[in-house]
C-alpha cells in the first residue's frame, strides 16, 4: 500500500509533467504491445497518458490519437500501470497485443495536482484550505481580467466589479479585510513571480483606476489556486494576511506533438437599464415648489409663486414648466459597444523540450463612450532537460495594454457622466447664439465625446528564469530569477473647447517605471523512512526589489488645437519621484505523513523588511498544520457509502506591509516647499522606529467529505482571523503640526465560513448534469481603534471600535411626516435636534453570506452551463440618487431623477420622498439613509451553450476538435437596488467604498465564439 | 546528509550576507529629520519653507481666505458641497472641512517657524552673518506671530505651541490658552520681530515694515487706536507705498509686487495658486464654486459706489458674473495679505474713533478718489465709520476681511443678523476634540 502510494505521488508529481523518459532497457523478448488510451464515458482518446509496464521503467507515452506503441521485452501477461492526470489510475492486466483501455475520470478529483506555495501537491493531502479554480469554465466572460472573472467561483473570496468599464479594478477579498491603510489585496504569484496587484495609474478617472491584473491574458493561465488560511499562505508569510493567488500559465509536455489551439469569439455588450429622470417640465415644476416653499419657510428670502424661476417669459421667468424642453443626454453617451477576443497557442514538446507560445488580442469597447481597453500579449514558456538531473526553463509575458480612458466618477471637469448624468434635462447643449456649451458647471457632453483624448499604454514583462537539479535522489535544489517590469505611460490632452483645457490647452504625461526583481533558491527533500513514514522538508530564500519611478510633465498654452504635445505648450512644468523598497526571506516547511492517515506541517517564514523601523524589520511568520484520514482508518475502509471523509486543522500567523509608504518608519524632511523660485524644506513625517509588521493570526478549520463513489462531495471551512499591531496612519493633533504617522495601532477580527458542494446530480446515456455551489460567510469587527475615522464623500463611511470595517454613517431617516412633508430623522441622543451627534451606523458593505452556483449539462456534443453569484444582506450608498433627488433646491445646478416626483405635496400625502426645501436644511441634508440601500443581488452571471464537432466531422475538416458556443452574461439580476448596478463603488480607495456615483454599470454582453484545435 | 547541510549553509549564507545593508533603504526626494537646519543653506532653505507653509492653498492660498470672506454677505454658492454654504448661512458646524483644513495647515506653519526659531540661532557657520540669522530668525517670528493673529480671530484662544515637534507625544495634550493671551502672543513674536528684521521694503517677505503693518492690524482688532494709527502712519509716510491707480492696478494685467503691496504671496507656476479655480467659471478653466452675490455686483457696478473696482468681477459666456482677482494661466495669482489701502482705511477709522473726522476723512476719500468716486462727507463719528465699513466691503470684496471686520465692531446682529454672541467664533474642528481630550469646544458647538 505504501509503496504504491509512494510511487503513484513520485509518478504523478515529477514523472507525469516530465514525462517519462526512463531507457527502455534492452528487450529481451521481441515483443510488442500496441494500444489506445480513451475515457470510459466519451470514448474521446486521452492525449499524453503514461503507460509503464509494472516493475519496470518501460513505458511510453500516448500520441495525439491516444494511441501507443510499446517494445514490451515481457512474457504474457504482463500488467500495465496507466496514468493520466485528473483520472484514476488504472492497472491492467495484459493478455494480448493490442488493448484499449478506458480510464474514469476522477469525479471527486482526490488526486488532483493542487499548486501550494513553492510546490505541488495532490489534494487528498492537502493539510491548508486552498480553492483550486479551472479559469476555462469562466474564460468567456468578457472582461478585463482574470480576476472579474472569478467572481461568485471562490468559495470564500468576495470579489465585486464596481465598474462595468473593463480593466478597472476589481475589489477582491479573501476571507474579509484584515487592515485599515495597509492593503487587502491578496499577493498574486504568476509562476513563482510576486506581481505587482497596485495600480499605475496617476491620471484621475474620477476615482477609479485600471487593473495591473489586466496584463495577464486570462487564456494564457492554466489553473488558479487561492491560498486561504494561515497553513497555505504561511510560506509567503508576509504578505500572506489577505490570502494568496497563484496563477500557473500553459506549459507544454514532453513527447507531445505541436498541437494547434485557435479560439474567437465576437459579442456586444450593452447597458440593461439606464438612471429614470424628470422631463424638463418635472423638473421646471420642482423647481418652482422648492421656490415657494423656502419662501414660506423663510419670508425674509422674498420667494413667491409671482417671482417662481419657471414662470412666462415675459414676467422675466424662464418660461412656464410645461414649455420646456427635455433633451437627452445618456442616450448620447451610452452605446451598444463590441467585443472581440482572439487567441492562437501552440504546444509541444520533443523527448527534452517542451514549449508553450501563446498569443492574444483582446479588444473591448465600455459601453460608455469613448472608453475602450484593448490587450495584445504574447507568451513563451519553454523547459529544457540538460541531462536526467538538471532542467532549466523560462516564462515570459509580454503584453500591451492600451486604454482610451475617461473620467467616469466624481469630478466637475472632464466628468462624463456628469456630463451626461447631471446636467439637468431641461437645460439645451446650446446657448442663444446657437453655440455648444456646458451647463451647471459641467463639459458639454457632444464637445467632451468628440474631443477625449486621455489613454495610457501599459508595458508590461512578467518573466522568470529557474534551474532545477536534483543534487540526491530526493534532494532538489532550484533557484528561480524573476522579473516584474512595467511602463505605464499616460497622456492626456484637453483641447480649447474642453473645461480643463480651456485656458489655451492642457497637455500632460506621465510616465510611471515599475520594476520588481526576485532571486529566490528553495531545497527540496522529500523520502520515505520504512512502509509508514514519509518525510519532507523544504527550505528557501528570497530576495525581493522593488522601484518605483515616475516622471511627470504638464504643459499649458498651445498656439491651437492642432499642437498637442508639451514641447508646443508656452507653459510647461514637471516632476519626478522615486522610491524603493527590499524584502528579504528566509522560509523552512517541514511535513510528515503516517501511515497515509496522519499528516502535519510545520513552517516558519522569516521576512526583513526595509519599511519597518531600525529594530522591527524583521517579521517571524510560523504556521502548523494536521490532517486526518479518516477514510484510511479501518473502521471506515469498508464503508462504501462514505468515499473520502478528512479532517484538516491549521494555525498561523502572517503578515502585512503592503499599501504604507516606502519609508513610513522614517521622520523626514521634504525638499518640496520652495518659495519665490526658490528651493524650501520643510518637516514630512515623523519618525516612528517603533513600526512593524501588521500580524494576522488564523485558526482554520476543515471537513471534506464525498459520498456515493464521490458523486457528491463537500468541503466545509471554519476560520478565525485575528489582525494585531494593524498599520495606520495614526492622527495627530494638528498641534503638533503634522496630520498623522504610521502606527500599529488597529485590530480587526474576520470570522466565517465557507461551504463547497459539488454533486454530479445525473450520468447516464451520454447526458451529464453536474452542480458546484459555493457560499460564504464573513463577519467583520474592528475590535480596537482609538478614534473613529472617516471616509469617502459626505463621510459617508466610519470606521470605529466595535463595528464592522466600511459601516456606512447616515443620519436615519424614519419616516416623512404626512402632515408637514418633511423628514422624521431619529434623534438618536433625544435632544430634541438633529446635529451631528444623531449619524449613527446602518449597516455595511459586508453581505451576511455571498457564493456562486453553477450547473453544468452535457449530452452527447451539446453542453450548457448556467453560472449565478449572489450576495446577501450589503448596503450600497445611491450617492447618484442623493445628488438626483434634491428636491429641486439644486435648480440648474443637477438633474433631478423621476423618482423625486414621487415627493409630498400636500398634506396627507404618504411618501417617503420629502417636500422640496434647501439642501442640507433637513430633508436633502448630506447623509441621508433614504439613499443607503439594500445591495443584495443574485445575478445570472453567465450563461454558455457550446457545441463540439463530432471527432470524425473535425477530422474531415483536418482538425482534432472544433467547438463553437455562445455566451451570455448579466442575462439577469434580481436586486431591489434603484441604482442601475448593486456592484457599483465610485472609488476604488479600500476605505470609501459602497457608495455609488457617476459609475457605468456592468453591461449584459452576447458573444459567439469558436474553439479549433489542430 | 552531510552533503544537504552544506548546501544549506551556502545558500543561507550568500543571500544573508550583507543584509542588513540590503534593508537599509534611503528615499531620495526627503532627507532625514535628525539633521535639518545646520548651515546657511539649510537656514535660508527652512526660512522658505516656513513661507511655503503660508502659501498653502489651506492657509493663505484659499481655503483660510475664503472663511473671511464666505462668511460675510458678499458671496453666494453654486456647488454641492455644503460646508461652502454653512458660511453663508453662518450655521458652521464643527464637522466643516474647510475649518479643519486651515486649522491644520496654521498649525503646520506654526511647526515650521518654530523649527527656524529654534534651530537658526544655534547655526554655527561663518558664512551664515548675524544680520541675516537675525533676518531669518526675524521672518519666523512674523509669520508665527500672522498665524496666532489669525488662530485668535477666527477661533478665539487657541494652544499655544513654541516648541518644534520631533516626535509625536509633544505638542499635543495642551490646553486652549484664552484669547487675551493668544493676543499677548502675537504681540510678543511682534516684539521680537521687529529689531530682528531689516528695515528695507520686500513685498513677499517679511521685514520692519510688515511688522508695523500688522502690529497696526492688531491694534486695531485690540480697540488701541492710538497705537493702530502711530504704526500705519510709519507706512503711509513711507513713498515706497502708494494706493496705485487705477484700483485694478494692483492685480490686473499680471502685475505682482505693486506699490499697493505691503505683503503679499508669492506663487509661480510650479508654486501655483488654486485659489483662481473656485473663482473663474468653467469657460475659464474654473469651477465658479463662489461667485459674487447680486447684492455685490450691483454695488460694484454702481458708478457711485464700486467706481473703477467693477473690475473686480466680469461676466461669463452664460450671462453670469464671476469674482474676477484672481485669475491668470498659469495660476500664478499672488495672495495679497496686507495692502496699503488697509491702512489708509484702519488710520481712517482709528482716527475717527479718536473724533478726528476731518483727518479719517481725509484717509478715507484716498481710497474713494482711487476707486473713481466722490468723496465721503460723512459728518458724525458714526456716519464717518458705517462709511469707512462700507468702504471696506467694496474696497476688499473678494478678500477676507468682511467677516472679521462686522464681528471686530460688533457688528454681526445688525449687519449679519447673527445675535448669538457664540457663532462669532468659529468651533474647533470636532476631529481635533476626538484626538485631543485636551481641547475644549467653544460654546454653542
């Protein structure tokens, strides 16, 4: 038993991705065997399945066909081991010539090759929580990155889309949010390589920014793996607190034939609903009531019905309501937008080379004019064997990514949807002499779409380059030397008939340089003491560099709009910055296994940081780990019922330092405060030596269970995160002359739990239902902050001792009073008024649970595949609706949406939707909870029918498969949100998010696409 | 094994060497704070700082400005920020930004002169004189005595803070010092200023002269007429200063430095002054937050009243009038801090609170004849000051003076309608109060 344990984890960890390149040794017999490798239920031949003959090394491999052929030097019979990854195993007794045999794919995938930290290993010995995703089940979803992609497939791992431009980014939790100004983004690993996850971008975009994820071409990626609990992520102890996400991109395999893959695919995509607003003559008519009822409110304002702003021309009005005119704008602004995404990749490999080259173009336009994102990258992978012993091997991205960018948030000038969202209805783009112009303080909206010119072109090369040698026979040493670069480079140009560009033009660039540089050497050794003990130990090092630089030129005054670079500008000024920062890491993991039964591990990081004070760079990072087997024990070995029962267990600490200043721990002076033209300095920040890692303990723990021959399976998670020594950036009393310093000085806590359930609910005759369901659940407290902290517009978000993280502080509207019209808020310290002191926290974004189902159908060549995500019990801030219903107090100023028509106008009126009166009196007062709203949705996140050629149809058309499909998404969404997306976040600062301004929704696309394999 | 734990040593020991050095890392655009002012160099570079700290656009660039004047009755609000139109309201409340926003960066001024003053005189450099160590030294105690001035105006009594900080447990936990002797402050760095300084004229920094303009302001503020009018004569007999005309000659056409300044800010366009965003209306490249209100604009254009000072605003391409002192491309609009006009009509009213009418007239109808209008003949001591008030309301209609000068004559219920005594100071910003148990809020917050 044990040795073929032994053999099967040898064979599937080392052997099987390098295939089998053991000598035959010298037949002696001049026998053959002859044969084909297919699954057992699509008969579809299995391409590079191992065959080795028991006992021996004599194998071979199978061709393109599924077919082998094979130098036995054996007596009949002989038995045959056959491998292939992500089916059962299979030994076969070997009576003729030629055999076909099928192998079962293995449903409940207990020998899965899961990616952990510096290593594989298959999942029935999996000791931390880790979700391994396949990014083909979401590959047709058209949006920037992989990452968006994921939404709703990670049990666990919150990630929402706030913006329905593709390449933003998208705001990804795993396991809630351990840290207030420190980051909560996972660390991302692209072969081996630390990634860079923080944006470039300098131009502002109204509060959002673009996605660095974005570079990597999702069809380049063959398996992600999210690293969760303290067990996993303790091997990149520092940066392990937010969870851990590594991508592995396409590799070839040894002794493959080139095969060919071609995929296209074509779509629109277009907004489901767009924001209700009044007509002119609605407006015009609010308008007027808010006019005379600020007059009786206070007589002293001289406001009557004989002086209302909307009365006839010629009193001197602006004419009655009803002869005004209602002119469109989103119409104008909005588009049904295209989708195109192609790819080519060719692998193979030769006895001692494999290759993987891969290309794609990825071309998106938002549905928001003239916003697009368009990807072109290029992959090689390639690995050579030198001898036996030693290997060597490269990966490279290249991509491009070009954007034409527009603000699409907050902000008057260049604002898009203020623009188009905000200007109210009533108001024509022209002025009397017939002349485009802005209105309300806002671009014009034809101007703005024909003149934007603001893009950026990202450059990014993700490489690595590793040497593999195995110095014993269960000694591996390996050093690995990679390379994160990225230029981004931006430019803006606003001509004379744009706001920002209307003094004689404004031209800018900005050129940002990010490099990060790792050298890393792990030591593997793993052997096997006796039948029953399994050791491995694996210990390492890592050096990490990072540089950021950035230079910034501005110039203004250009002779016409025809020079738009800064050398024509008569004015012109620039900037540069610098900084860096180093990490060094020392890590040893140590595991043994029992019997098969008993598995622990043991790991210690060791992290120096150049951020932290003279005496608190280093961190220490320890984590321990158990398994139990329950299946292998006896009692439980004949229960057939039961196909897997394990129990995993695992305690850790992590760290975090990402997101705080390169040099927080210093008291510096800045150069930067000249007077007259001449150089000034002055304090910066003081020092704090004291400051050091934020630490993150975890406690997790975990069941995973199949029954019915792994027809149905679960895993369950139960965490406990508790975040200490939390980064801030303490305030001060502005006494002292400074605003804040960098602290430890926050602890937050995260619980929940996770749930995963696959079922294959159907298999017979050809047709396959199968089902995976996620859902989650994360309870998040700030358990010590001294003084609460504000957020976002309004301070619409606290941050305070005792509530959850991004709690929203609203003054709470209860009711509006049939009698008077106005508001009823709860005057929460009963003092007869409503001041300050009544804001109270209701609610937060946190959802109470959150998850994903999808349902996979198969018959015969047909499949379809239903994908939902849902999110329950999070609040969203309508800060649209906020600026949209302000009762016409905001006259010219702001649109006024249709639903403040709905507001009280005479007594006995039961509404919700208060008379019109002044901004911030009382019943438009900032703060209001008659915005925050239930963001709870469930949303049909895709939907995907394909088709696969028939085998012998492809043939005739010269290829191996042709698949053709199309795809849905958005399809639906179930909300009771007013906003157009419950996804929406206007800034994508971790502390003011939840609040919905000025955002393109997520748009519903339809593509049709194509698969060739050749 | 013995083969393994030599390996193990090798790659341990090549990537542990030198790694300390490996995480020692120095930026590059800041220096350290441990050692900052040590030569002339480092002295002149600090004393720049300190300036750069009043030019911030939350102390003299806008945001301190625009309390002075939001807060009067010349000015009407076009954005969506509500903490603008709590000043036209005079409803501030102590969760306004902008009140937190110029409370921090005088507060952060303050730090910066309190480091020159401590450090400059210690400087042992031969090429650092004693007459330009006292000059720097000089400047610092100016600005910190500016500072107070407008910390004890706006607020009331504020913490005193003398002392640099270096480290984040000092200057904090201190207690609110009354207005009488935040006062005595300013009057005391005013002292000690003066011998300190030079006595040549310098437009954006401080000498003898800007020291007696301001000590002139104070005294006023402090009913000491007498003293107000000995040191604004010290400037209006000085012919380096002259009321220029016409009134728009101190601003329009890029002029800078006029023989109208006695003080103002230095911006350029790397040190650029925002100010002009919130004024200009779109067309211009600004946002026209605050704009003059129709009571204003009627003033201005009133030939009898505004005379040549109707160049103070303009109108823009949508009919709609816009403040129009600050608003060049680059934006490099100076901040004019004190002006000879000031003085002309501070001497005008002490003057006339000490019943010298004919003399107050005489400063008065100096600023009226520049503006292009007949003459004041007032004939009683009030109606000589409601004359010189009104004067100030046009002369500095877009700088802040309105407010302070109605609340200094204690004028705010008739003028203002504002009878509760307590909204004459405004609150200590309410985040301030959460940090520092220390501070207490002014009453009526």
């Amino acid at each position: 038993m044990k040795k073929k344990f032994l053999l099967q984890l040898w064979v599937s960890i080392l052997l099987i991705p390098l295939g089998i390149a053991a000598q035959s040794p010298e037949a002696t017999i001049n026998a053959t065997l002859s044969g084909i490798v297919s699954d057992e239920k699509t008969r579809e031949p299995l391409i590079g399945a191992s065959i080795q003959i028991k006992g021996t090394t004599n194998g071979a491999i199978t061709n393109a066909d599924g077919k082998f052929y094979l130098k036995t030097g054996q007596k009949l019979p002989f038995t045959l081991i056959v491998n292939y990854i992500g089916y059962d195993t299979r030994e076969v007794l070997v009576n003729t010539n030629t055999i076909e045999i099928r192998l079962l794919a293995n449903a409940k995938q207990l020998s899965e090759i899961v990616v952990v930290g510096y290593g594989t290993q298959e999942r029935k010995n999996l000791i931390g929580s880790v979700s391994k995703v396949d990014p083909s089940e979401v590959s047709a979803i058209p949006v920037g990155s992989f990452d968006a992609q994921l939404q709703g497939k990670v049990s666990g791992v919150q990630i929402s889309s706030p913006t329905g431009v593709p390449g933003e980014t998208v705001n990804v939790r795993v396991r809630g949010a351990t840290s207030i100004n420190a980051d909560n983004d996972p660390l991302y690993v692209v072969d081996g390589v630390f990634v860079n996850s923080n944006s470039l971008q300098t131009i502002s975009t109204g509060g959002k920014s673009s996605s660095p994820i974005t570079d990597i071409n999702p069809s380049d990626i063959q398996s992600i793996e999210v690293l969760k609990d303290a067990e996993a992520t303790a091997l990149y102890g520092s940066r392990g607190a937010n969870g851990v996400i590594l991508i592995t991109t396409k590799r070839g395999n040894f002794d493959q034939a080139p095969k060919v893959n071609f995929n296209a695919s074509y779509g629109q995509a277009k907004a489901v609903k767009l924001w209700e607003l009044t007509t002119g003559p609605e407006h015009a008519q609010l308008v007027n009531e808010w006019w005379i009822n600020t007059g009786k409110d206070t007589p002293s304002l001289n406001r009557t019905e004989a002086n209302r702003p909307f009365r006839p021309v010629s009193e001197g009005g602006r004419g009655l309501p009803e002869e005004q005119q209602t002119y469109d704008r989103l119409g104008e602004a909005f588009r049904t937008a295209t989708l195109q995404n192609y790819d080519l990749s060719v692998t193979g490999g030769t006895k001692t080379t494999k290759y993987y080259i891969g290309g794609g173009y990825n071309d998106q336009e938002a549905i928001l004019k003239p916003i697009t994102f368009n990807r072109a990258s290029f992959k090689v992978n390639l690995d050579q064997k030198i001898n036996e012993r030693v290997q060597v091997g490269v990966s490279n991205t290249f991509t491009r990514t070009y954007r034409n960018q527009a603000r699409a948030g907050d902000g008057p000038q260049g604002g898009l949807l203020q623009a188009a969202l905000h200007t109210p209805t009533y108001l024509s783009p022209y002025n009397e002499q017939g002349v485009l112009v802005g209105r309300a303080g806002f671009d014009n909206l034809t101007l703005l779409l024909e003149n934007y010119d603001v893009n950026s072109t990202s450059l990014r090369y993700i490489g690595n380059l590793y040497a593999e040698a195995e110095l014993l026979s269960n000694l591996k040493l390996r050093t690995s030397w990679g390379v994160d670069y990225n230029n981004y480079n931006e430019s803006e140009y606003w001509n004379t008939f744009l706001l920002l560009g209307a003094q004689g033009g404004l031209a800018t660039s900005s050129i940002s340089q990010f490099s990060s540089l790792l050298n890393e050497q792990t030591l593997t050794y793993r052997k096997k003491f006796g039948t029953k003990h399994s050791f491995g130990l694996i210990v390492g090092n890592t050096l990490q560099s990072d540089v950021l630089t950035r230079t910034y030129a501005e110039g203004r005054g250009f002779a016409n709009n025809s020079f738009k670079i800064i050398s024509s500008a008569a004015t012109t000024t620039s900037t540069q910055s610098w900084s860096k920062s180093n990490l060094a890491s020392f890590f040893a993991k140590a595991d043994y296994v029992f019997n098969s039964k008993y598995l622990v591990d043991f790991s210690l990081r060791a992290d120096g940081s150049s951020r932290f004070g003279a005496d608190r760079k280093w961190g220490y990072f320890p984590a321990v780990g158990g398994a139990w087997r329950i299946k292998q024990e006896d009692f439980l070995k004949d229960v057939k019922f039961i196909s897997d029962l394990k129990l995993r267990a695992s305690y850790g600490i992590v760290g975090n330092q990402n997101g705080i200043g390169n040099f927080a721990a210093q008291g510096l002076w800045t150069g930067g405060a000249p007077y007259q033209g001449n150089p000034g300095i002055a304090p910066q920040q003081l020092a704090n030596p004291d400051l050091r890692w934020e630490k993150t303990n975890q406690f997790n723990i975990g069941i995973d269970a199949a029954v019915l021959e792994g027809k149905l399976s679960f895993e369950l998670n139960y965490y406990n995160k508790y975040t200490r020594d939390g980064l801030l950036q303490l305030a001060l009393p502005s006494t002292t002359g400074f605003a804040n310093y960098w602290s430890n000085a926050a602890e937050i806590s995260n619980k929940g739990f996770e749930l995963n359930i696959n079922s294959v609910n159907y298999d017979r005759g050809g047709l396959t239902w199968t089902t995976s369901f996620n859902i989650a659940r994360n309870v998040n407290n700030i358990e010590k902050l001294e003084n609460p902290l504000r957020y976002g517009s309004r301070e619409l978000i606290l941050q305070q001792q005792g509530t959850p993280l991004y709690s929203f502080w609203v003054y709470k509207q209860l009711s509006v009073d049939p009698q008077t019209g106005n508001v009823v808020y709860e005057d929460v310290n009963k003092d007869g008024q409503i001041t300050v002191a009544d804001r109270q926290i209701v609610g937060s974004i946190w959802p109470k649970f959150f998850g994903g189902l999808t349902n996979n159908v198969s018959y015969k060549n047909f499949e379809l595949s239903a994908f939902l995500s849902f999110q329950y019990g999070n609040k969203i801030y309508n800060h649209n609706k906020f600026f949209g219903e302000g009762g016409g107090a905001r006259d010219a100023a702001r649109i006024i949406f249709a639903s403040n028509n709905a507001r009280w106008q005479k007594p006995g009126d039961i509404t919700d939707v208060p008379r019109p009166d002044g901004v911030n009196v009382n019943n438009y007062r900032d703060g209001g909870s008659r915005w925050l709203e239930d963001g709870s949705f469930l949303r049909l996140r895709s939907l995907n029918l394909s088709y696969n050629l028939p085998k012998e149809i492809a043939r005739k058309l010269r290829a191996d498969g042709l698949k053709v499909y199309v795809n849905g998404t958005n399809l639906f969404l179930l909300t009771k949100y007013t906003g157009l997306d419950p996804e929406s976040s206007a800034s994508s600062e971790q502390n003011a998010q939840g609040i919905d301004l000025g955002t393109p929704p997520q748009p519903r696309s339809y593509q049709v696409g194509i698969s060739v394999t050749l | 094994m013995k083969k393994f734990k030599y390996l193990l040593y090798i790659v341990l020991l090549t990537s542990a060497t030198g790694c300390d050095k490996y995480l020692d890392v120095q930026p590059l655009e800041s220096i350290s704070d441990t050692q900052t002012i040590f030569d002339k160099s480092s002295a002149e570079t600090a004393i720049r700082g300190v300036y750069s700290a009043l030019s911030n656009s939350n102390y003299y660039g806008t945001t301190f400005q625009s309390i002075g004047y939001l807060s009067g009755d010349n000015i009407q609000w076009t954005g969506s920020q509500s903490q603008v139109q709590e000043f036209i309201n005079k409803k501030v409340n102590a969760e306004n930004a902008t009140i937190s926003g110029a409370w921090t960066a005088i507060y952060r001024t303050i730090n910066r002169a309190n480091n020159v003053i401590a450090k400059v005189p210690g400087v042992t450099d031969p090429l650092l004189t004693e007459a330009l160590k006292n000059q720097i030294v000089g400047e610092a105690y100016f600005v910190r005595a500016l500072a107070y001035f407008d910390l004890a105006r706006t607020w009331g009594g504020v913490p005193l803070i003398v002392t640099p900080t270096s480290n984040p447990t000092q200057n904090r936990g201190i207690a609110r010092s009354t207005t009488a002797q935040t006062y005595a402050q300013v009057l005391k760095d005013l002292e000690t200023a003066e011998p300190l300084l030079p006595s040549t004229t310098d437009r954006f920094r401080a000498t003898r002269k800007t020291v007696w303009a301001l000590r002139s302001r104070y005294h006023l503020y402090q009913k000491e007429w007498a003293k107000a009018e000995e040191y604004a004569a010290k400037l209006l007999s000085d012919n380096t200063f002259q009321a220029v005309k016409p009134y728009s000659a101190f601003f329009a056409n890029d002029a800078r430095g006029t023989q109208e300044s006695v003080f103002e800010i230095f911006y350029s366009a790397n040190e650029t002054n925002t100010h002009r965003g919130q004024w200009q209306p779109q067309t211009n490249g600004g946002t026209r937050q605050w704009a003059p209100n129709d009571a204003l604009v009627a003033l201005l254009n009133d030939a009898t009243k505004g005379g040549n000072r109707s160049t103070l605003v303009a109108k823009d391409n949508q009919n709609r009038w816009y403040g129009n002192l600050y608003y060049r491309t680059p934006a490099t609009d100076p901040t004019y801090v004190i002006r000879i006009a000031e003085l002309y009509l501070i001497r005008a009213e002490v003057r006339a609170q000490q019943d010298k009418l004919a003399d107050a007239l005489t400063d008065l109808n100096v600023i009226r004849s520049r503006a292009g209008i007949s003459p004041s003949t007032a004939a009683s001591k009030d109606a000589v000051l409601l004359d010189i008030e009104n004067e100030r309301r046009l002369e500095f209609a877009l700088e802040p003076h309105r407010w302070y000068d109605i609340v200094r004559t204690g004028r705010a219920a008739q003028v203002f309608n504002v009878t509760d005594p307590n909204r004459l100071v405004l609150p200590i910003p309410s985040g301030e109060l959460l940090i520092d148990k220390a501070l207490v809020q002014n009453p009526g917050y």
